[in-house]
C-alpha cells in the first residue's frame, strides 16, 4: 500500500499542500548538538548594567558538561561557574554567586534547571533556535522574566551572550558576556569554599 493512501494530507488556505513541520526529534537533536558545542572550558568577561547606572565588571571561570540523561529523549548537563578572583561581586550584589553549579535536563523545546544563576529555585526556560549558531532562552522565576540570547562564533572558539531581566515589569539588569573557550587540558581549578 502507497504511505499516502488512506492519510489526509493538510492544505493551506490557497490550495497548496501545507509546509511539513520536522517533528520534534529532529529539533531536539538540533539543540542538543548545539548543547554539545558548548561542552568544555570557558573564560566568561562579565559586565552588569543595574538602573541606577552602576555598572558591574569581573571574570568568571565556566565548565559545561554533559551528564547522563534521567529520563528517556532528555540531555543532562552540569554547568559550574566560578571566580578566581575576589571582585567583590557577591557583597555589591547579593543576588550573584562567586561560585556554583546548576545541573539541568534538555527536554524539546524546555530546558528544566534544578536553579538559576541568582537564584536557588528551580528554573525552566522556553528555547527559541535562531539558527544553528544561536539559541534565545526565556524564563520566568521568582517576578522575574529573563531574556538571554547566546550566540556560538568563530566555529565555537568565542560565544556572545547578552541578557536582559526584567522585575516585575521594569528592566532591572541587562548583561553581555563574551566568552572564550579554553584549551581541553585547562585545569579546572573549581573553589572549594
């Protein structure tokens, strides 16, 4: 039997077949190859802009991992951050961490985090692929929406981040971070306190 035979083939309002949408596995692995990409060691170059004109800059040390999945068709990754040096970051602004972790599952189009950077809740973000370089992750948590665009460049050697955060309602941070990836052999020299 013809695969076409019995099964009712959408058509759009002039007629025409309907575009086909890829099905979900293939944006699933998608975005797990773009997770992939992101695997290993960066140097993070932060700046916060706050509304009251302060503006924040310090240096962060990142190690995304991938960890095994916990349930069928999801991707686990690990991401630990952390400062080599004391900026005063956390004392200016209490709701950043000098150090942590936050491990999270890929599931379609969600990634479900057991917290978020600046907070200890769990998070669960909406993810928009632009293309194959950039992803837009959308989240909610705790009176905040959060805007994050992460871009791949230079074949993965570089990524441009830029956030914005809004408290309930009013743009309360914007950040950019340029990141470079470091060598494969770089000591991950993660903080014990």
């Amino acid at each position: 039997m013809h695969p076409l035979i019995g099964r009712r083939i959408p058509v759009s309002e002039g007629g025409m077949p309907a575009p086909v949408h890829r099905s979900r596995i293939q944006l699933d692995s998608s975005l797990r190859r773009w997770f992939h990409r992101n695997l290993g060691q960066w140097r993070s170059r932060r700046t916060l802009y706050f509304p009251d004109n302060e503006i924040l800059q310090f240096d962060l040390r990142l190690q995304v991992e991938e960890i095994t999945a916990t349930t069928e068709g999801e991707a686990g990754y690990r991401f630990t951050w952390w400062s080599e040096h004391d900026e005063g970051v956390s004392e200016r602004k209490p709701g950043y961490q000098r150090a942590g972790s936050i491990t999270a599952h890929l599931w379609g189009h969600q990634l479900e985090g057991s917290c978020g950077y600046s907070f200890c809740s769990p998070s669960e973000s909406q993810i928009r692929q632009v293309d194959e370089h950039e992803l837009i992750f959308e989240s909610l948590n705790q009176g905040w929406q959060i805007l994050d665009h992460i871009r791949l460049v230079d074949q993965g050697r570089f990524r441009a981040r830029s956030i914005y955060a809004w408290f309930d309602g009013s743009l309360d941070l914007v950040e950019t971070h340029h990141d470079c990836r470091l060598p494969s052999d770089t000591p991950a020299a993660v903080p014990s306190d």
